[in-house]
C-alpha cells in the first residue's frame, strides 16, 4: 500500500502553489529601492589585446551612474577556483587569474570587458554600445589538440602552455594495463567526443547587489545553488568581505543543473558596485548573455580501449581525454575531468586494472565545469559505448556480456580509489529487461521495416557516484572546501518546527520531500514542518545542492538534529512524567512511559521547553534547537539500467525514440514522485544531448550556438513518454535514510543508450558503424548510412 | 513615455511605456506582476506567455503601447474566485508538472489556451500544441499528463510507468 505521509509517501508539493499562482519569488522579481541597472559590455572577439577603452561618451549620457573598467578592481581579487589537481609529475595545475572585469586581454566571446551603472537596464545598454573599445584580434585556439600543439597562442600569456594540468590515473596502474592490454584476445578501441553543452536552465542568471552604509554590510541576492559557498568566495578571495557582514540570498532559483554553483563576476561585480555607486544594482542576463558567460558543460574528447580475455572477461581498460576548461577555471572546474569522472571508470564493472589520463586544455572558450552529472555522464558514456561495440565485435549479447562482467560482491573497492558499499546490477537489468520486453523486439522491428523505417534497441548500465562528499577525501584530492552539510532544526513552543537546511531547491521540492522526514522521525503532521533554506542570514554554514547530494547529506544532517531534538525532547518528558529517560518513548506526536498509560503530547513538551516552569533546569538548558553537520565517510553510488527503442528514417537520418526505460537503484525512496520526476527531467537532458543539443564554435572562437534559435533544446513534441522504475533498492549503507541521490542518474545514463539504439538501427540495414558523435543529427545519422 | 491601459486580470491598470517596452515588462516592472517570466530573447521558450483578448500570446513578441485598451490575463489570474487553484494549475500540482516553477507560468497559460480551443487534445496533440514552451526540469512527461488530466481524461493509459 503506498503510504499517504511521512518517508515513502508522495504527497503534493508544497512549493507548487506559489509557483503556480506567480507568486514565485525568484531573484529577477527582486527589486531594492532606489536600485540601478547593470549592463555589461563583451568581448565579440574570443582573443586579443586591449589597447585601450574610452568611456567618456558613455558616462556622458543621460541616466547613466558609472561605467566600470578592469582599472576600478585594481586590488579586488580575481574569482577564485575551487579545486587543486596535482599533475602525473606531482606538480599543481597551472592557474590563471579570473579578473572580473578583463585586464589587458579578452580571452572568450563574452568576456566581460566593462560595465555601465544606469538608471534603467535599456539605458545600460545603450551606453555599453556607446564605449568605445580599442582591440588587437589575436590568434584563437579553439581545438584543444591545436591548443597543445608547439607554438599555438597562448590564452594566458604568464602560463607555459594551454596545458592546465596532465593527469594520470592510477598512475602506478599504467604500466600493468598497458601489459594487459598487449596481451589481451581482443581489443576493442573507440575514439569520441562528448560534445559541448549549455546547462540552460530556464531562469537566467541575475544578480542584485546592495550596501548598507549604516552598518558596512553588503548583501547580495543571486541565482545560485550554494549562497554560503557564494559568501565565502566571494567575501574572502575576491572582495575582502568578512562572512559577518555579507549576506547572500538565494531565493526561488529557477533551475540550476550545475551551472548555478559557480562564483561569477557579475555576483562580485553588483556586490562591489552597489557600495562603490551607494545605491542597489541589479543585473540580469539575457538569454544569448547566458550563452556566452553560464559555464558550459561536458567537451571530453576521448579514446578508450577495453581489453578482453578470450572468455570475455574485462581485463584492463585504458583511456586518454582531453578536457576543455576554456578560457579560465570556473570554480570546480578542474574536478570534473578528473575525479568525478576517472574515478567512475570501473563503471558496474569488475575490471581490474585501469588506467585515465586526462589533459585538461586552455582555450579561448567559455569556462567549462560541472553540468547535470558532472564527470560520471563522461565516464559512463565512453565505458557504455565501448561495451557495446564490443560486443558487437565478439558477437554476443550485449546483455550478457555486461552481466558476466557486473560487480557482485559488496563492498568492492575498484581499481580507481572509491569502494561501492552495495549494489544489484543484476536486479537493476532483470527489472529493465520486464519492463522492455525484449523477446517482443523483432516483431516491432518487423512492424517499423514494413513503414521503411529502422528500429534499433539500445541499453546500457551507469553507475554515479553521488552524496558529495567525504570531506577527508576531497581535500586529499585537491578539493579547497569541505563537503559536509548542515541543519537546525527549531522547534517552537507549540509545537512547530522550522528546518534551517544549508542545501538549496531550485526545483528539487525540498520543502515538500524535507518535511516528510522530520514529520517522520516525530510523528506529527508534516504541515507542522516549515523548511528555510537559501539566506546565510538564517541557515548554519552549508555547501549547497549539486552531486545529488541534498538528502543524502543534508538530509542526513536534518536527521542528526532532529534525534538531538528528540533525545531532549525525552529528557523533558521523563522530568515531568516523573520516568526514567530511557522508558520514554515517542510514537505519532506521543511521549509514553513504557509499561504505563503516561503520556504528553508533542507541543505540550515543547511548551515546558520555552516555559519552564516544572523543568529539569540543573540538568539541561531550556529552549529546543539544535545544529548539526554531516560529513559523509564515502560517496554514495546510484546504479541502474536504462534501455531505448529508437526509429531512423533512413530517407533522411532522423532519429525518433519511441520509448525509454530506466531501472534505477536509489536505495531508500521517500517521496516516489519527486524522484520519478528528477529521472524524467534528466533522461530529457540525456537524450537531448545525444539527439539535438550541440554548443559549436567556428574556428575564430565565434559562438554559433548563442540563442535559442540555434540551440537545440529538446521540445514536448521531440519525446515519448518514460518507463521509470525504483523498485530495485540496496539502502545505502553509510548515511542515517539509506537514500543515494537520484537527480542526475537520467542524464548520466540515456546517452549510451540513445547512441547504442541507433547503431544497432544501422546495423539491421547492415550499415556497420563503428560509432557517430552526439548529437546524432539527421545530417550525422544519414551521412553515416552512406559510409 | 505614455500611459498604458489595459484590463489585467479583470482590473483596469495604467502604467507607462516606452515605445520599445515590451508588454512582459510593462507587466513586470509596470504593474510588478512578476508571474510572468523572461526564459530568453528570442521569443522561443515561452515562460511569457498571457493571454491577449482571450488569445495566448508570448509577451516578449509585444509591445506594450500598442496594446492600448487590451484584455490581459496572466498566471495570476488563474486561480478560482475563492483563490483555490484553477483546474489547470491543480492538475500540474496533482501529477508534479512543476520542478524549479520558472516556465511553469507559460506552460499553465498555453494549456489553458489549448484547451479552450481543443477540450479532449490526444497527448500527440498536446505535445505539438506545447512545442512553444520549453521546460528543462520535467522532461514535459508530468506536464503532458496534467494537461490531458485537466481535460478530464484518464492518463492512466499515457503514463508510460
């Protein structure tokens, strides 16, 4: 019986009516009194030098209040970047500085150069037209093999090269896999690029910075997924702002998919404006804005190889990328190539010896970090695609081949530094394979030949690594921060509760899904539960929302607190009932003396907290709040199987798919419909990379995919409906709820299959493609069939 | 600059315009009704979209001043007299057609279009219809569903799981 409250229950979400009746509160609809507007004037050239800017006509028009230059941030700090990698030689990366406004050289198509204070953003811009910028166009490097090669500019000039670091992985693996490889019976090689993609979500970025003289304190309201990660970047690296007198709100954010966690300079540049201009300003991005300055995502171009024995067992699997960072490091940037993807190569796979190096490229492009999967849609794409064209060399089953090959034992440590602690591959695959009937697969082929059309089935497994993150861990990777989160929980006298999360929603229902654990764990009414979340002002020190981590780490710190608050609550019910502490149970709202017909209810224990009148004061203190934080001691790891049929007109290259499947291992669920709807959203962005989305450059460094116009963002109309399935569930076995993360798994694990559902199209036309590179446009697919 | 009236959900209201101001601004910054959303610049996404004299029409396509005189409708005059949630903005609620809420307003609005025009749309035909709106969070399988369950149509045969 599904539940109707509490872990397990779907019930509506609370954050739905506001949204729903436009009463959403999103930064945008944030407006300070007596504010300005910001426009930025960018670079239209993606490298070249800056002889010189004349503002002068600019300042003079009407309306405008100031027009900043590189020269106003001398002594500001540049926007820092989250994350160390240290290079096969034990070297650190080579790091740039990030100015926030550009010193001497631009380096992309967007690069901020100045900005006009104004009294309305349409005179901003006007303004911004009018300043007048003197620039030397220098050679770009867009391809990042032509970025290494001997000679190529340089994007930074005090760097020695475009090579932000070479990093090997395990680097004394290397040499037994190249053995093992040389040895193997087969050797499956596969060359592909993991195309560039805009994280798009559909709320640009905006930013509202305000200063209040009378007690020097700046206040800054932005679209992001992390507001106390934001003070801390912001204050302590870029504008010397100490955490106490820096307040950084993030309300309603409207999506943010990875690409809201970074610090950016527009956040510094409204923070520093509005205290150098003494009035609030505000900027918004246009669309085509956000193009050109959101980070991107993705960009690996890999080979891999993938050695087998001559009974198909994996026995080693080698790769080389080259990852494009673009022009600067955003700010967990250089983390994404490397352990969020390296140590995600095993993949659901007992391969015993791997090895990932990975070359990680400056080029005159925009930043590029962490987008819905960060890392593990590269791992899994490369490992998935490579199994299958495997199997197709061998002749056997895809099926069986990945299944010889799963994990089955639990814990495994894999050869690239992360243990699993549970898992079922086999469960998860026997699941898909129910929902997909596959033994019906060559009649609806049969069907779609007879309307001359070709049907391919492809599946594929994925494994992420999610709840980031063990703080021990990450800092010995090079991480600059802990990955712990936090919560207070303040119980009022009468009974109810607020939830101070240091996670953040834009999207994820966490004042729905939240509530339900605490109404819970105490037995009352979940509308007695009121989660905050998104102020520095009032929630304790926390890391955000990204990695699929909100319940699995800020949950968990929810539910440390909340058993604060339970095991005081009891030692308040056990004074005035006149029990032992430990006979005192809590049940539905309900204290109860074991044994007795003793009992108070919730909000009367409570009520003596705040009014202790007949309390045990010489024991504990009044009041009933409590903190925690929850650091984790291993990732947790999703895993599952996901499945496609797909439709090639083989007139014209068209890809259509008619259906999607994903069998996901979540572990403990607590609100199903949250979690079908994040696999829903995430296999649309996995499927739109695989079919449409593409972020192209020319050779000049030109962004050709600025504007919704040449982006291809997957539409109602380009999908089917889903067949989601979270039936399968191994708890996780580290954190208090069991849960792993599910908010990425759909992009992470419907790129293979789409890829793999179209080769296997082909081939039942017998057009043997090896491989083709997403997006499988018509233009790709059919040029392909002709060889 | 000249004054702008129009009938806004059901009230008469006057605010200035520029001659470029588009009616989502004049909507937003004008009378501070901040339901209806900016997605982009090139009138793709949809987050705008109100209905003009009873047709839906995304707000960033027009400007404001020659809209004198106009009957507006946008998410905020949705909700039922007594301030429940209309049928359309209660099916969206009831089958999660809302993640992050950005384009949620669009979406409410353009559906509520398609449904006047078309009471009992296949789910073919609310995908085409919807083709104008476009949504990152939902994967639009939850907002098909609420769309054909505000038409009165049980979506037990279209969801999929």
């Amino acid at each position: 019986m599904p539940k109707d409250t509490g872990i397990g229950a779907s019930p509506k979400r609370r954050e739905d009516v506001r949204f729903l009746t436009g009463k959403g509160r999103y930064t945008d609809d944030i407006n300070v009194a007596g504010q300005a507007h910001v426009a930025f004037l960018r670079s239209d050239v993606a490298h070249g030098t800056i002889n010189g800017i004349d503002t002068s006509a600019a300042e003079a028009m009407e309306g405008v209040v100031r027009v900043f230059t590189a020269k106003d941030f001398e002594g500001v700090g540049g926007i820092p970047c989250g994350w160390q990698i240290t290079d096969r030689q034990g070297n650190p990366m080579q790091e740039p500085k990030h100015p926030v406004l550009a010193e001497g050289k631009v380096r992309h198509v967007g690069d901020p150069i100045a900005a006009v204070v104004a009294e309305s953003a349409a005179i901003a811009r006007d303004a911004c037209e009018a300043i007048e910028v003197d620039i030397s166009d220098l050679p770009a490097v867009i391809d990042m093999k032509k970025a290494l090669a001997d000679g190529a500019p340089k994007v930074h000039d005090d760097l020695t090269s475009n090579l932000c670091y070479d990093w090997g992985f395990v680097e004394e693996n290397r040499e037994a896999v190249d053995k093992a490889i040389a040895e193997a019976a087969h050797v499956t090689t596969l060359e592909l690029v993991n195309n560039r993609l805009v994280a798009n979500p559909m709320e640009p970025r905006v930013a509202v910075g305000d200063y209040a003289a009378h007690d020097d304190s700046s206040t800054l309201y932005t679209t992001s997924q992390n507001p106390h990660v934001i003070r801390l970047l912001m204050g302590a690296f870029v504008l010397g702002i100490p955490e106490h007198k820096l307040r950084v709100v993030a309300p309603d954010v409207g999506g943010g998919f990875g690409t809201k966690i970074f610090h950016y300079a527009e956040e510094a540049f409204c923070t520093f404006a509005a205290k150098a201009c003494e009035r609030p300003v505000k900027w918004t991005a246009s669309r085509s804005e956000a193009f050109m300055s959101d980070a991107h995502g993705r960009d690996h171009v890999t080979k891999i190889e993938l050695a087998l024995d001559a009974d198909n067992n994996f026995t080693a699997i080698r790769t080389e990328t080259h990852a494009n960072m673009g022009a600067y490091l955003s700010t967990f940037a250089p983390s994404v190539p490397t352990w969020l993807h390296g140590t995600l190569m095993a993949g659901n796979y007992k391969t015993p010896l791997i090895y990932v190096n990975v070359k990680a490229v400056f080029t005159n492009t925009v930043p590029v970090d962490a987008y819905r999967g960060a890392g593990r849609p590269e791992a899994t794409f490369q490992l998935e695609r490579v199994i299958d064209k495997a199997a197709r060399e061998l002749g056997v089953d895809p099926v069986d081949l990945r299944r010889q090959n799963f994990v089955t034992e639990f814990p495994y440590a894999t050869p690239v530094a992360v243990e699993y602690d549970t898992g079922d591959y086999g469960a998860t695959m026997d699941r898909l394979l129910e929902m997909i009937d596959r033994d019906g697969f060559e009649a609806r082929r049969k069907e779609s030949e007879s309307r001359g059309k070709l049907r391919g089935l492809g599946l594929n497994c994925y494994i992420e690594a999610c709840g980031i993150a063990p703080s021990s861990l990450v800092g010995q990777l090079g991480a600059r921060a802990g990955l712990y989160e936090s919560a207070t929980v303040r119980v009022n006298a009468t009974g109810g509760l607020v939830v101070m999360t240091g996670s953040h929603s834009h999207g994820q229902g966490h004042e729905t899904s939240f509530a339900q654990v605490v109404a819970d764990m105490i037995g009352i009414d979940e509308n007695q539960v009121e989660i905050v979340h998104g102020d520095t002002a009032n929630t304790p020190m926390g890391m955000g929302t990204y990695g699929s981590r909100s319940l699995a780490v800020g949950g968990s710190a929810m539910v440390r607190a909340t058993e604060k608050i339970i095991a005081k609550a009891k030692k308040i019910a056990a004074h005035i009932m006149e029990a032992a502490e430990g006979d005192i149970e809590l049940k539905d709202g309900q204290f109860t003396v074991a044994g007795t017909d003793k009992s108070m209810a919730w909000g009367d224990v409570t009520l003596a907290a705040y009014v202790p009148h007949n309390y045990p004061l010489e024991e504990i203190e009044p009041g009933l709040e409590e903190t925690a934080f929850y650091d984790p001691n291993n990732f947790t790891y999703p895993a599952g199987a996901y499945a496609c049929e797909v439709e090639v007109d083989p007139e014209t290259g068209r890809v259509e798919v008619l259906s999607f499947a994903a069998a996901d291992d979540f572990g403990n669920v607590v609100n199903p419909m949250i979690v079908e709807g994040q696999v829903h959203g995430g296999l649309a962005q996995g499927i739109g990379q695989a079919l449409f989305e593409n972020c192209a450059y020319d050779e000049e460094g030109q962004l050709l995919s600025a504007s919704y116009m040449d982006y291809s963002m997957p539409r109602s109309s380009d999908l089917p409906m889903f067949q989601v399935d979270h039936s399968c569930q191994t708890p996780c076995t580290h954190n208090p709820l069991g849960v792993k993360g599910c908010g990425e798994a759909g992009a992470i694990g419907s790129p293979p299959a789409i890829v793999n559902g179209v080769i296997d199209a082909l081939a039942s036309a017998g057009h043997d493609v090896g491989h083709i590179d997403m997006p499988l446009t018509p233009a790709k697919v059919w040029a392909a069939m002709q060889g | 600059m000249a004054k702008v009236t129009m009938t806004v959900n059901g009230k008469t209201r006057t605010a200035e315009a520029e001659g470029r101001t588009l009616l989502v601004e004049w909507l937003r910054e004008g009378l501070r009704l901040t339901g209806t959303h900016v997605g982009c610049d090139t009138s793709q996404c949809g987050a705008c979209v109100v209905h003009v004299d009873g047709e839906a029409v995304k707000a960033c396509t027009a400007l404001a001043q020659e809209l004198d005189g106009a009957e507006v409708t946008t998410i905020e005059g949705m909700a039922n007299a007594d301030g429940s949630l209309g049928v359309v903005q209660q099916a969206f609620q009831d089958y999660h057609g809302l993640q992050c809420g950005f384009c949620t307003p669009g979406m409410v609005m353009s559906a509520a279009a398609l449904l006047k025009e078309n009471p009992k749309p296949t789910e073919a035909e609310v995908r085409h219809y919807l083709e104008g709106n476009i949504c990152r969070c939902t994967g639009y399988h939850n907002i098909v569903k609420a769309v054909m369950a505000a038409s009165g149509q049980d979506v037990a045969p279209v969801a999929a799981e």
